[in-house]
C-alpha cells in the first residue's frame, strides 16, 4: 500500500508544520513502513521516529532516541524529523512553539498520571505560555468512552470533567490540564473527532482490534 492523501487527515500543513492522522486502510505499521524505505511523503523526505508504547509518561527527544525504545512522547527542534505515535482510542496532543513540536499519547493512565504536564515541562523550558499552542486529536469522546466507577469517580475528584456517569471525556480532560497550566483558551484547537463512533478510524473500544491509526508531527526544513 502506497500512502495517498485521502487515507490521511491533514490538520496543518503549512511553510513550517506538518500534522496529521491516518484514516482507514492506512494503519500505523503502513505509514512507517512507507516512510522508512525513503519513500516521499506529502512530497518532503523524512526521517520517522516511533516509540514502543506503554501507557507512560516517558517523553524522549525524537532526534536522539533508540529505535522502538519504550515510551509514550516524542519532541524535536530538529527539521524532518517525523514525530509518530500510536492510538486505538488514546487521544494524540500535539503542542508546537516557534521553534519546537512535541507529540504524545494521551490514554487514561498518562493523562491521569501527568502527561500532559510532562509535555508542557518540556515545551515550557523554552516558551512562555501564550506562545504555545495545542491540537488535540481524534480520540473516543466522553459519550463512547465508558469506565468503571473507581476510574470515574478518581477523573471526576481531579478534573470535574462534563461527561456522564461512568464516561470519561478524554478530550475535554486535556484541555482543562491545558488551561489550568496557563495555555490561552484561543491557541487551543480540538478535532472534535471520536475514534469509536467514527469507522474511518481503528478503535479497540468498537472492534477490540490491533490495527492502530497513526498521529505524525514535523518541523519541515
């Protein structure tokens, strides 16, 4: 399989950024096997980084990391460099500066364990605040994502999310960890996009599938 632009959801693609999300058939494996045989994507050479994935809060530079090492963030002030991750369901955030991007995966257990703090530690070190911004991508959404009462009732106590009983809104979580951090309401942007109730999309949740999607950021040269 080739990569072709309408198995793909361009988020931004501008003189700078590139970011992204596979569709169906284009599946995780696909996209980095193409991109690894030095294959032109979107018309731009690239060098992809991927991570192996463990529900982590392990956030790694994406130009000096190990292959497949484990961990669940990748960032990068370096050009060309295609940041990816992995989701069935998880919620992939995307935070760029001026001179830095960083990608990671934002299940569960990492955002209830700080992953989404860990990556704005990281993109804080060099930024103010009002000069990063987010995108928060396809994910299972507060009405498809159904917990037990433990995990429901520890979501509820930290983040007082407006979700359903015994549902937890991924989505609208991290934007609250975003606001609460300092990071304006405005440079925000959310996908609005349920990896469960959309079939162009891989879910674990719908169809108990190990097809995953692919989220991919870059910095273009």
């Amino acid at each position: 399989m080739s990569i072709n632009r309408s198995d793909l959801i361009i988020f931004q693609d501008s003189a700078r950024l590139l970011a992204g999300f596979t569709k169906i058939p284009l599946s995780l494996n696909t996209l980095f096997s193409e991109v690894s045989m030095q294959q032109r994507f979107l018309d731009l050479p690239v060098v992809p980084v991927r991570l192996k994935q463990i529900h982590s809060t392990l956030i790694f530079k994406g130009d000096s990391v190990a292959p497949l090492i484990d961990g669940d963030g990748l960032y990068t002030s370096e050009k060309n460099v295609l940041l990816i991750t992995s989701h069935a369901d998880c919620v992939p955030l995307y935070l760029y500066s001026d001179n830095l991007i960083l990608l990671s995966h934002c299940g569960r257990a990492g955002t209830f364990n700080g992953m989404v703090e860990k990556s704005l530690e990281i993109m804080l070190s060099g930024s103010e605040p009002g000069g990063i911004k987010a995108l928060i991508g396809p994910g299972i959404c507060g009405k498809c994502y159904e917990v037990g009462e433990a995990v429901y009732r520890e979501f509820s106590t930290r983040y007082r999310p407006d979700s359903p009983e015994f549902r937890v809104d991924l989505p609208r979580v991290i934007k609250t960890i975003l606001i609460n951090s300092g990071i304006p309401a405005d440079n925000i942007t959310s996908s609005g996009l349920c990896t469960c109730h959309d079939p162009s999309f891989f879910s674990f949740r719908r169809d108990g599938t190990k097809m995953r999607n692919a989220a991919f950021f870059m910095l273009k040269s």
